[in-house]
C-alpha cells in the first residue's frame, strides 16, 4: 500500500477509536508513523512514548481497522461510479451508501442495483411515478389521482399503475437506514441459528452434532458457526435463522411509517410490512451471515497467530549437543545429533517401537552418540509411535541415572520441510526421510529459526484454519512471524536470510545482500556498517538497526535493544550512576544492581526527559544481550512416559501447552493421548497462563479409556 492510500480520514479515525476504545489522540499518531515510512515493529517498539504505549497486537488492529476504512471509501467510490454511469443513481439512494459504515452493509444496499435488469421502482421512475407517489405521501386528505394518465406499454391499466407507484413507495421505505438498523439489532440480539442435516448428505457423520442444533446468535462460538456454515457449503446441513415472534409489529410501532391520521396509512403501512418481510429481512440476513462468517474466520485467524507466536518465541534449549528423533513403526525411527551450533555429526535409524522392539540396539546408538558428542537432551517428535518411543527413551534416561533431559515437540510440517529447496540446499545429500529428524532436533535448539523454514499454515497450531482463504491465512500469519521475530531480534553476523528478510525494513532482496557483505567482506564490527550495504539508507537504517544485534562487537550497545538513535541517552543513564560503557560491558552484579536503583525522578528533572523515555531505556539495559527469551522459564524435562493405565483421577502431573483454542487447551502430559482442559478463562489470559512449551502443574480430572480421552485441570 503506498503513501497516498494509506491516509485515513479524521471522521474514519474517530470511528476506529469507538470500535477499539482506544484514545483517537493516539489512534492518529500511530497512523501518522506509518504514513511516514515507520514499519508497525518499530512503532511498537521505539515510538512508545509517541503513541502512549500501544502494542504491536494494539498496532496490528489499528492498521487493519484503518486499511478496511480505506478499502471501504475506495468500494463507495467504485459503486457510485458505476450507478452513476448507469443513470441509476438518484439522491436517497447516493445517501444511503454514502453512509454505509462497512462493506457488507454497502454490499447488502448495492446488492438489488448489480443486475442488469432494472427495479419496479427504477421503471416507475422512469415512466413519472415519482410526482404520484409525491401527492400520496404528502397527502392530508384523500386525494384524486390521476392513474389513467400514466397507462402505457408498461403500464397496462390503472391497477398496474398504481403497484408501481406502491414499488417507489416501498423503495423509499427500504433505503431508509432506520428499518435496517432495527432489524439488524433484534436479528442480532433475539435470533437463533438452527440447522438441520439434509438427507443422505452427511454419510460420514462429520457433522453430527449440527444435524438438530439451535443456538441464540449471541451465544453461537466461532468455532461452531465455521462448522455451521462450512456443512452448508457442502450441502450437509439446511441451515436458517428464526425471528423473535411480532418483529415486524415491533419495527413499526417502534418507528411508524407515517402518522396515525394520514388518509393512506393503510396501504402505505402494507407496503412496509411487505418490504420488511421480503426485501429488508433477506438484506439484514444475508448482511449478518458475512459479517458472522468474517467474524468466525477473524477469530479462527487470532487463535492461529497466538498460538504461531507462542510456538516461534519457546524458550530455546540454546547451543547444547541434541539428539532429535522422528518416530516410526514399522519403518523405524530416524534419528540425528547435532552439535552445539546445530551441525549435524551423525544420523541413522533406530526401531524401539513395535513391531521391532529393538531395545537394546536403540540403547547402544544412543551410547555411541555420547561417546561422540557429550549430548544433554532427546527430543522426540510428537506424531506417530511418539509414546511408544518415548517409553524406550525414558529407559535408557533412567539407566544413565537421568543425567540426560527429553521432552517431545511438534513435528508438524517436518516432511514439508525435508522435501523443500531449502532442506535440499541445507542438506543435499541426505536422504529427505532422515531430514526431519534434524530439523525435531533444531526446533528445540531454537525453535524461532528453524519453524521459520515451514510455511507457517503448515504448523498445524490453531483451530479450523482450513476455513480461511489461503491468501488471507498467509498474509496473517506473515505479520505474527513478523512481529515474532522483531520481538526476539537477530544476531546479524549469523542470521539466515529467512530471518533477516523478516526484520522491520529488511526485505528478500537486501536481506540476499547482508548475507554477500558477511561473505566477502567478514562480520559486522557494528551497526553502522550496514549503512555500507546497498538499498539501506537512512530511512531503513533507521527501522532496522535496532532489531540487528551484534555480540562481541566495537560497541555494547550494539548488542542491546537501545537503538542507535538513543546510544547518547543510554550513556547519560549508565555515567549518572558512574557506570562506563567497559563497566556495562563486565556484566557485573553491582551494575545491575544500580540500573535497577535508577534513579528516574532525579535524573528526569535535571535533563529535560520524560519518565516513559527512561524507563524504556533501562529496561534495554537490564535485558542482557537484547534475547527476552531468556528470561523465560526453562523448557519441561519429562522424566517418565505413562500408559493410559498408568493414569487415575486426582493425580498430579506435568505437562506443557501444545495448542490452545476456543474451546479449550491441549497439553502434552508424556501420555498416549493429550490432556485437554476445557476453556473457562479469557483467550488472552489462556495464552498468558499456559504459553505453548512451557510447563505447567495439572491435576487429572477425568479419564475416558473407551474413547482415550483425558480432561486435565490447572493447579
């Protein structure tokens, strides 16, 4: 989008500020920034002060509420034109659709207008109706009219030309906003979906729960209006929405069409009881079903990105040797070892599982591997034969005294990955069976660079993400793998191109040229060497510099999250404690201490700054080598693997988040089957509570051995 189709207009600020209940003040200077050339990362980050500390989720939704006001001023525009070119354009009609607050209400007023054929009213217009209809409006007694003068071809007799004079009156009626909105509130508010399976089209019993469902619209979940609407796509379901009873006698006794003495009340109140019924209550319906649909998909969109954003920012195990396994039955276990910058040292295949049940082979691999590489983890993925493997895995552990740790991560998109170019460019020639088993290893390693070579739909994290278009999904989770990345930062000496390209002012192209300066030219010395790079000028230097970091450089900020443009600040700050860049430098205790024990007020009010200004500063300077990570909790270590059998109520065991959704979360708890904890709190505060890959204490509350089914609670 460039600069020119990204201003929002005052009026469209202050409705984005009712919508999201944010202040417009500061609604505007975020979009400000972003008109500027500002990427949403470093807004978030370095122009706190400027819009009073949004977030980049807070961000996110402005742009996206600001984008749908734009798209929507352009789709008024295109509509107008083409009605005007038309000649079907007439001035209460202009109005309404100028009016229109978002594209399914424009939509649902343009939607009689987009056929070829023209409308009663368009006809009675045209044969000069309008002058009749007019009189009887206005009228105060009963009046002569004179429909003989109006018969023609189209108009056959008196009674022709009267209907046609009705069909002006109920157009009128119709594109009054009032009626619409009524209808729209007690739709809304008083209605039910109730859907019933069509015969002999749901062989499968896919949607069984849904073949004698109601459920009031308020209440529907997201979750089950997709299901709702994706079996009525495929002909499984007949679905309708009910109207509370009396609703039309509601409408208009609540906004009367015309007075109660006016000599044509009768007819003109039939009119519209008629156009409520058939032309407004399909409008309003069809209006709804949208905007539940977009709702339901939004939805579908937020749980996927909050759980791709947990997944990509798991503390990782960091530069310890690994062992990674991609379990298998029959055809065996493929397993890899990977040194401490994640090369791989060796690989081969294992059988643990049944049929085999080679134990004692799969515990003299794993012996020869220590011998090679000192490893200090098993990471094993969770798909098929993951339990049975697990079981051997725990024996060897607990033979070895469990000196060594072993947890299970998601191994989903790994296939994908070891079949793509760059699986191939990584790995050439290995075989693409055993690349999987390198990439379970790295994913524990450090699980932000390495999911990032899977295409992020192909995480399988989320919920219903299948009922989302492929461009919408995509474009998405690209802005949470963004903001993902962004928040961690790289190190810009050893940052793939995948990484990089994902950096706030960094794109494919000038990523591809940091790479090339690292290989002819050696290491980054500092930030400012990557003014050197072609395409980066002061604009993205500016946007990029602060998420690049740089160890071991010429400067110790540049290995902070202080950006370039505030290196003389963060000095004043450490010197008004006699702290000196070389002290910062030490990591020593007593310099945390006196960051810690800043004090902000003082130095505030002998240099001019504000409060919010210095304290974003220290909290640079307290996280060590600019990695929040780090201050995570440590990753489970399961240190047993438990049948079904093994399990009874009330025990207590641990496990960590594997995918949260509406309806509730799923954790791994070492088992053959996950725990779920049925949702009772807030999205958000699930995803606060229970981040994917960090553990937790759960209780077990119920267990179904039929069906294989475990029901967990939080301590």
């Amino acid at each position: 989008m460039n600069q020119e189709s990204t201003h929002v207009e005052q009026q469209d600020i202050h409705y984005i500020s009712q919508q999201m209940g944010i202040a417009h003040t500061r609604i505007e200077a975020a979009l400000t920034l972003r008109e500027q050339g500002c990427s949403l990362a470093f807004i978030a980050r370095y122009r706190k002060e400027t819009t009073k500390n949004l977030s980049d989720e807070e961000l996110r939704d402005i742009f996206q509420w600001a984008d749908t006001r734009i798209e929507l001023k352009e789709r008024k525009q295109s509509v107008l034109n083409i009605l005007q070119k038309k000649e079907r354009l007439y001035p209460l009609l202009e109005e309404r659709l100028k009016n229109s607050q978002t594209i399914e209400e424009l939509e649902a007023i343009y939607q009689p207008y987009k056929q070829p054929r023209i409308t009663a009213a368009e006809k009675a217009r045209k044969a000069g109706l309008e002058k009749l209809k007019e009189r009887i409006v206005k009228a105060r007694t009963t009046v002569s009219l004179p429909l003989s003068s109006y018969i023609s071809g189209d108009y056959p007799d008196e009674k022709a030309v009267w209907e046609g004079i009705c069909s002006l009156i109920e157009e009128d009626f119709v594109l009054q906003p009032v009626y619409h909105q009524e209808l729209y509130r007690i739709q809304k508010r008083y209605s039910s979906i109730v859907t019933e399976a069509k015969q002999d089209k749901d062989p499968g019993q896919t949607y069984k729960r849904y073949h004698h469902f109601t459920c009031p619209l308020m209440n529907c979940k997201p979750y089950q209006l997709l299901a709702i609407f994706r079996g009525e796509k495929e002909k499984a379901l007949k679905v309708q929405f009910t109207q509370p009873n009396q609703w039309v006698e509601r409408i208009l006794d609540r906004y009367p069409i015309v007075s109660p003495h006016h000599p044509y009340r009768k007819e003109i109140v039939e009119i519209g009881r008629i156009a409520l019924q058939k032309r407004i209550l399909p409008s309003v319906t069809r209006q709804l079903r949208t905007e539940l649909l977009k709702y339901a998909q939004n939805r579908s969109l937020i749980v996927f990105g909050k759980n791709l954003r947990s997944l990509l920012l798991q503390k990782p195990l960091g530069s310890q040797p690994i062992v990674g396994i991609d379990p298998g039955f029959k055809m065996g276990s493929k397993w890899a070892l990977i040194d401490e910058k994640g090369d791989l040292r060796d690989i081969g295949l294992m059988f643990p599982a049944p049929p085999q049940k080679e134990i004692q082979q799969t515990f003299q691999i794993l012996d020869r591997c220590m011998e090679t590489i000192p490893f200090t983890f098993i990471v094993i993925g969770n798909g098929t034969a993951s339990f049975e493997v697990s079981q051997v895995i725990a024996q060897w552990i607990e033979k070895r005294n469990g000196h060594v740790g072993f947890r299970r991560v998601s191994e989903t998109g790994a296939s994908i990955y070891s079949a793509s170019d760059k699986a191939r460019k990584e790995f050439p020639h290995i075989d693409v069976l055993y690349r999987g088993a390198i990439s379970i290893a790295r994913r524990a390693q450090n699980p932000l660079s390495e999911f990032l070579k899977i295409p992020p739909e192909s995480l399988g994290v989320g919920m219903y993400q299948h009922d989302i278009t492929a461009g919408q999904l995509k474009e998405y989770l690209a802005g949470e793998v963004s903001m993902a990345v962004n928040k961690v930062g790289i190190n810009l000496n050893t940052a793939s191109v995948e990484l990089l390209q994902h950096i706030s002012g960094i794109s494919t192209s000038i990523a591809e040229k940091i790479i090339q300066h690292r290989n002819e030219k050696g290491i980054f010395k500092n930030r400012s060497e990557l003014r050197l790079i072609r395409g980066i000028g002061e604009k993205t230097f500016q946007q990029c510099a602060g998420f690049c970091r740089i160890p071991d450089g010429e400067c110790i900020l540049d290995n902070t999250m202080v950006h370039p443009e505030s290196y003389d600040f963060a000095k004043k700050i450490l010197a008004y404690v006699q702290v000196s860049l070389h002290d910062y430098a030490q990591k020593s205790t007593w310099v945390e201490e006196k960051l810690q024990s800043f004090p902000t007020t003082s130095f505030c009010s002998e240099n001019d700054a504000t409060k919010e200004s210095v304290e974003q500063i220290l909290a640079f300077l307290l996280l060590r080598d600019g990695d929040f990570r780090d201050t995570l909790e440590e990753p489970p270590h399961q240190a047993t693997c438990l049948s079904l059998e093994e399990l009874h109520t009330g025990m207590q065991i641990s496990g960590c988040s594997t995918n949260i959704t509406d309806f509730g979360i799923f954790f791994d708890i070492g088992c053959e089957s996950s725990g779920f904890m049925p949702l009772k709190i807030p999205l958000e505060k699930a995803f606060r509570l229970y981040p994917i890959g960090q553990s937790v204490e759960l209780t077990i509350a119920e267990i179904d051995q039929e069906r294989k089914r475990i029901i967990v609670a939080s301590n």
